[in-house]
C-alpha cells in the first residue's frame, strides 16, 4: 500500500507542474504547440466554462463554473488530478503503518518525492 501512495504523491507533483507550467511559462513550454488551445492556453482557457465563452451568459453547463470546473480546461483538469492524487496518496501511505514515527518518516518521504516530480517535470515542459 506505502508504493500505491509514493505513486500517487508522485504523480500529484507532476499534474501541479503541469498547472504551474501553464500559468506561468505557457509562452516556452510545450504544452502551446498542442492542438486545442481552446482547452491548453490559461489565457483563453477559462472561458470554456461560460455559454458563449461570456461569464455573463451563465455557466456552459450545470456545474461547469464549480463541481465539473475540471472537464473545462487544462489547468482545472490537473488540478482536480492533483487534488484527488495528493490526498489519496497521503490516505494510502497514512494507512500503511501504525507507529507515529513511521507515518512520521513516509510523509517526509512523499514530500521529498513530490518535490522532485515537480522540479523535473517543471523544467522539463519548458524543454521539450
């Protein structure tokens, strides 16, 4: 069950890099030579959520603006991947051991490997 959450920790440090790459190095990163910018590019993105691309219109669809924001762009997309990745890896590694200690220790150890699934990924998106 530990491997199942360093995964999942693993994986929710990657999908913030992902966010953070697309809210602060759209312009030189992989990501704006996809198809679909409608969906990729922040700065067009956050309309997907409104009919007629227009807050004033009301939302797309029932929910589109708050439960169901993640089918609307990239960057809701990986943050709701983040969330529930991040919180079901804690879950596993916290149910994998008893001691306090030993909890203690894998949850330095999941911050260590979120931290550098995110500064890989981070860097790499903007190399690609």
């Amino acid at each position: 069950m530990i491997w199942i959450g360093f995964i999942l920790i693993f994986l929710s440090g990657l999908f913030e890099s992902v966010m953070d790459t697309l809210q602060f190095h759209y312009d030189i990163s992989i990501f704006k030579k996809f198809k679909k910018q409608k969906y990729w590019n922040p700065l067009i993105s956050w309309m997907n959520k409104w009919k007629e691309d227009d807050p004033k219109n009301g939302e797309r669809f029932l929910g589109s603006s708050t439960i169901f924001v993640g089918l609307t762009d990239a960057w809701y997309t990986f943050k709701l991947l983040h969330n529930l990745t991040i919180f079901l890896g804690l879950f596993f590694i916290s149910i994998s051991q008893i001691t306090i200690l030993w909890m203690f220790l894998y949850f330095i150890i999941a911050r260590i490997i979120f931290g550098l699934s995110f500064s890989l990924f981070f860097w790499l998106w903007t190399k690609l």
